[in-house]
C-alpha cells in the first residue's frame, strides 16, 4: 500500500481501548467481549485461542494440562484491573465457582515474563504469545476449556476510509492464517 504510512502499536488492552475510545487511533485488535462495548466503536468477534498457564520450565511436567479449579491456589501475575484480558481471566474463575489470585498486576510483557522466570510465579497467556514466551526461556501448559475470543474493532467515524477498510481485511487475512486462531462464530 504505497504511501500509507501504519503505525503499529504493541501493548495491553487498557491502552489501546483508551486511544480507540478518543479516537487516537482508527483500528485495533482487542479482547472480544459484548458486555463491554466502547462508544463509537464498531467491534467485531474475529476469532478464539486456547489459553495456557505459562511458568518455569521446571513449574510442571511437560505435557500437564490444567482446570480452572487447578490453578485457584496459585498466585498469578496479571495485567491491572483496566485490563479487558484481566476481566476475561476473572470471569473463566468466576463460571467455575473460582476467584483468581493475583500476586501482582503488571502492565509489561519483559517484566511478566522476568517475575515468571525469577520470581516463580505463572500467568495465563494466549497460545498466540506461547513461542514468544518459550523464546524467553518458559513453559506454557494447556488450560482445559478456557479460551479467549479475539474482536477486530474500528473507529465508527473512520470505517468507511478505503485506507482503513484495506488496512483492516488486510489485517484480518493476515490473523487468521495463524494455525493457533479459531473463527469466531
């Protein structure tokens, strides 16, 4: 797309639902959830991924899988209670009678991975960040059951922009040939 100039923004959701909502930026990837609509943004469910419980190699045997109810003693580190992630991973303990335990909130992906591999401590990852994850030396097992469910969600004043409609199916195309990412729907 010659002379289209993108700027691509990696973080945690609280900041870029931030910057949609004020309209800073015209498109994003987000955590899907219905409940939890921003004004003057069209969302629309993409698709859903496995989460894993991610720690030290030596944390669990390789090939382990979890429940919910497996992981309601363990302290995790979370994203802040801005997080949409967050709300997500308090609602899968909360349908299964749970209440997560948060050790410490953190809004840094380096630093999660640090306190994981230092500190002991576990998070609960998408399987998306899983190989990023095991680049940094740690481990991720499966969750039974639990996934998360992906939206594509654009400006509603920018969405008829033929830059942005072009960017966002490109966007689209290109998060979907991911093995990992399930269609939602």
């Amino acid at each position: 797309m010659p002379g289209i100039r993108l700027q691509v923004i990696d973080g945690f959701d609280a900041l870029l639902h931030q910057q949609l909502r004020e309209g800073l930026v015209d498109l994003g990837v987000l955590v899907h959830d219905a409940e939890r609509i921003i004004d003057g943004v069209d969302q629309r469910p993409l698709a859903r991924e496995p989460l894993h419980l991610v720690g030290r190699k030596t944390a669990f045997p390789a090939g382990a899988r979890f429940k919910i109810r497996d992981l309601r003693d363990k302290e995790l580190v979370l994203p802040g209670a801005r997080s949409h992630f967050r709300h997500h991973i308090e609602d899968l303990f909360r349908r299964q009678g749970e209440t997560v335990r948060v050790g410490i909130e953190v809004d840094s992906l380096q630093l999660t991975n640090d306190l994981i591999r230092d500190a002991e401590f576990c998070t609960i990852a998408p399987e998306s960040a899983v190989a990023m994850l095991r680049q940094d030396g740690l481990a991720a097992w499966p969750i039974v059951g639990a996934t998360i469910s992906w939206a594509l969600c654009i400006q509603q004043r920018r969405r008829q922009s033929p830059i942005v409609r072009e960017v966002a199916a490109r966007l689209k195309e290109f998060l979907l040939q991911s093995p990992r990412l399930k269609i939602a729907g």
